[in-house]
C-alpha cells in the first residue's frame, strides 16, 4: 500500500521526521516532484544529515527514488550520495529516466530571473527549479534517461543551449564569462552530463519508475510517497506566482510517480501541519506576526517599533522553533494558524489522517489564537480565494485558546496522546474537526522519539 505525505502550509511543515517515523514501516520512500530546493535534516543514531534531493529513507536503508515528477540535479545527487557513503552508510536510490535534469544554465536563469522580476519574484531557493520545469513543459527538457545516450543527450543540448544563451545575453543582457559561460557551453554541458548518465548507468541507478513502484506495490511492498514543500506553495493551488514550479498537493504522487490515482487513493494521505505557521518567501499571509524585510509584502523593518506584541511574538516563535531556512539560512516569516488554508488543503488532497508538528514550539504562551476564518471584501470566508490578489485582501477572524506550559515532552512523547496538556488537545481537536481528518501523531519536539503516535497507517 501506499502512504502520502503532503505539506499542507507552506513547506517546512516538518514533513521530514513523518517520512522518518512511517518510513520505518515502508520498504521503499519515493519522492514525487520537486528538486534539491527540499532541505530536510535526519537524524539517526545520533548523526545529522542534512540533505535536499535524496529521500531522507535513504538513510535508513530504504530505497529512495525520485519519481518522473522530480527534477534532479546529478551534481547534487551524486555529492549527496558519496556524503553518505563517506559517513559509512550505503545508500539505495533510483531515479526516474522520465525525471528531468537540472541543467547549470537552469541555475544561472533562476537567478537572472528572480532579479528581473523584482516585486514579482517568489524568492527561490535559486537551485534552477522553475526554469527546469518550463523547459520540461516547453517540450525542451533532457530527461535523466536521455544522459544514458551520448546521441540523443548531444541532439537535445544543440537544440535548446542557443536558445538559452540568447535568453541570458540578447533578452537579459547578461554577459556570461566564466564558469556561467560554461553553463551555457554544449561541449562543456555534454561532457559533465555524459559523465553523470554512466555513472548512473554503472550504478544501476535509473528506473521506469511507476512499473517498479507498481511492481513492488503488487508484490505486497509499502511505499511511501514523500511531497516536498506545501499545498500554499502549489504551483495550481498556492499563491501564484509566489509558488513553487510543481504539485505538492496529492494529485503529484499520481502523476509524478507513474502509479494510478486510485492505487494512490486507496492508501492513506497524511496531511502535515505546523503548530504555527512559516513562510520562506513572499506573497499574502493574513495570519502573519510581525514581518521579514524583503518577504513581508510593503514590510520596511525601519519603521518597526521594538516593544511591538506581534514582533516580539513572532521573534519567540522564530527563536523556538529554528525557522531559519535548511537550504539558505533565511529568516522565515512566520503567524498563527490560518485554518483558511489548512481547509483548502484538507480538500485539494483529500487528508485521511493528520499529523501536527511543534506544538512544543508554542508552549509556555499565555494565549495561542488561530486564524479561524477570513473577512473577504465585507463577508465571511472559510476557505481560499482563488487568485492572490484577493488572498491578499483577506484579514483573519481569530479564534483564542488557552496556552498550555513547557512540559517535559519525551515523557509525554512515551506516555501517549493523554498526557499532552489539556489545552493542547483542544487546540488539536479543533484542528481535528475543522478538517474532518484524525489524528495520526503529533510532533511534540525535534527528534522522531518526541512524537506521540496514535495511529500507524501501514498497520491498519
Ligand atoms: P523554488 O522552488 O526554488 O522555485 O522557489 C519557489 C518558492 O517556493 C519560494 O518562495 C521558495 O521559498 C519556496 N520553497 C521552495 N522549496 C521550499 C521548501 O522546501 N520549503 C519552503 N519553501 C520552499
């Protein structure tokens, strides 16, 4: 069977230690869009690994695979595979040959375009994941399985390089030298990917990959499937275009795996949620505490007033809860709940169960409020609005609950749901209810032992 793990914030839900706690019951953890912009960190046995492309089941001797909806950087994958390998452990991953590669120029634009957009930019991870997927969907991507022919790789890159070097130079009016000229360099680009496609080869890396999940699956296997970032970040359901390039939503793992909607319906879809909320990025948040200069939509830190409630708030949650981004270190701009947009994950995934992180984080405040719905232009909303504009137009109605203290949370983790702080439970049972979903397990601290686990999918 099957398990899907969807983020359903905006990234950074703590999705990793989920894959890591249901991962244990699965033979094989697949990844199914998405790049390297995924930074997670795993811990196991007391080392920390920090990865943004291998699925974290990798680490745990699992087979990982990146799915034909992923977009795969080799120069990241392969440091990332000898990092393990130097760290002792022996990594097990396959990658679609329908996923398509990240390519150096794919990088080089992402930042170009970024600049060129200005107001309008997402604030990207910069690992070239939007002009990646442009060019799969403009019909002139190479695909992991096209680096295992030196004919077909040469065809491809002679066809789409120019057309990349007039976009930097003549339409940007970028001067490419260096190692950006080799970017744009078909000797240079055939070469270094020539390279990556026989080590892939060598190593029996590459799958097709929804017969071997689906063959693996009939053979009464357990797959999980990993989503990176989250739902609000959905290139079709998220703040556009303030969004990642791919579907972290449910309907990904169908399509970005090559196994059918119903075999993807027929397991189980976990729903991962953060206590608070946290955003890497700009774009609407009507819940936020305080603000990030440059990712606050009209923020200008200098008018900021030190003793400010929601500053201060929104300090102590940043503090608390290390939201500082994996892959680039950002502050992430964070809020209360907004349950507006859980609703609308809720619906665009269909959660079966939920998983709610860091309640930890918030412990110790006097008060916890909660997005609960939105004023919309006079009238009261409970879900989304469809375009970004009007998102942005939205002010939260709040709901207040009770606190509830710092606690010893690996006790809590080892005696069970019980023994979270009442206050807790009501904050959880509301969530619960809002989103007709029940819950799974709740992250009450950093390391997968500090989950309090009420249900394990795979054993149902
Ligand atoms: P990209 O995925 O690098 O193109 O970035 C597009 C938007 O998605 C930006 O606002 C990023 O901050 C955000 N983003 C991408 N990956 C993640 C993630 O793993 N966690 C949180 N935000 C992300």
């Amino acid at each position: 069977m099957t398990v899907t793990i969807v983020g359903s914030q905006l990234g950074d839900e703590g999705k990793g230690g989920v894959v890591d706690l249901y991962g244990d019951a699965a033979d094989i953890v697949a990844r199914y869009q998405g790049g390297d912009n995924a930074g997670h960190t795993v811990v196991s046995d007391g080392e920390k690994y920090k990865l943004s492309l291998v699925p974290s089941g990798a680490v745990r001797g699992k087979i990982g695979v990146l799915g034909n909806g992923c977009v795969v950087n080799p120069e990241t994958l392969f440091s990332e595979l000898d990092q393990l390998r130097e760290r002792g452990l022996e990594p097990d991953v396959r990658v679609a040959e329908r996923a398509h590669a990240i390519l150096p120029y794919h990088r080089v634009l992402d930042g170009i375009e970024e600049k060129e957009k200005a107001d309008l930019a997402a604030g990207t991870t910069g690992r070239g994941i939007g002009p990646a997927y442009e060019d799969k969907m403009g019909r002139r991507g190479v695909r992991i399985g096209d680096l295992l022919d030196p004919a077909v790789l040469r065809e491809r890159l002679e066809y789409v390089v120019p057309q990349k070097r007039a976009l930097a130079e003549d339409v940007f009016g970028v001067t490419l030298e260096g190692e950006t000229a080799d970017a744009f360099d078909v000797d240079h680009l055939f070469e270094s990917y020539r390279a990556y496609g026989e080590r892939l080869a060598t190593e029996g890396m590459t799958v097709d990959c929804g017969t071997f999940l689906q063959n693996r699956i009939d053979a009464g296997e357990n797959v999980l499937l990993e989503g990176a970032q989250g739902t609000s970040i959905d290139i079709d359901h998220g703040v556009y275009p303030y969004v990642t390039s791919s579907n972290p939503t449910a309907g990904g793992a169908s399509v970005g795996t090559g196994l059918g909607p119903t075999v993807v319906g027929q397991g189980e879809i976990i729903g991962i949620v953060k206590a608070y909320l946290s955003r890497v990025g700009t774009g609407p948040l009507p819940t936020e505490l305080g603000g990030v200069e440059g990712q606050t939509p009209d923020y200008d830190s200098e008018g900021v007033d030190e003793e400010d409630e929601a500053e201060q708030l929104a300090t102590y949650i940043r503090d608390e809860g290390g939201e500082y981004g994996t892959v680039t270190g950002r502050p992430r701009r964070v809020g209360w709940l907004d349950v507006p947009m859980l609703r609308h994950a809720a619906r665009a995934s269909g959660f079966t169960g939920l998983a709610v992180n860091h309640i930890d984080v918030l412990a110790g405040l006097e008060e916890v409020e909660v997005g609960h719905s939105y004023e919309f232009d006079g009238e009261e909303i409970f879900t989304v609005p469809p375009t970004t504009e009007q998102w942005g137009r939205c002010t939260a109605n709040y709901r207040t609950f009770d606190g509830w203290p710092e606690v010893d949370w690996t006790a809590v983790a080892e005696e069970g749901y019980e023994a979270i702080p009442e206050n807790a439970r009501t904050y959880l049972e509301y969530l619960a209810d809002e989103l007709d979903a029940p819950l799974y397990a709740i992250g009450v601290g950093p390391g997968r032992e500090q989950t309090v686990i009420l249900e394990r999918p795979y054993d149902s």
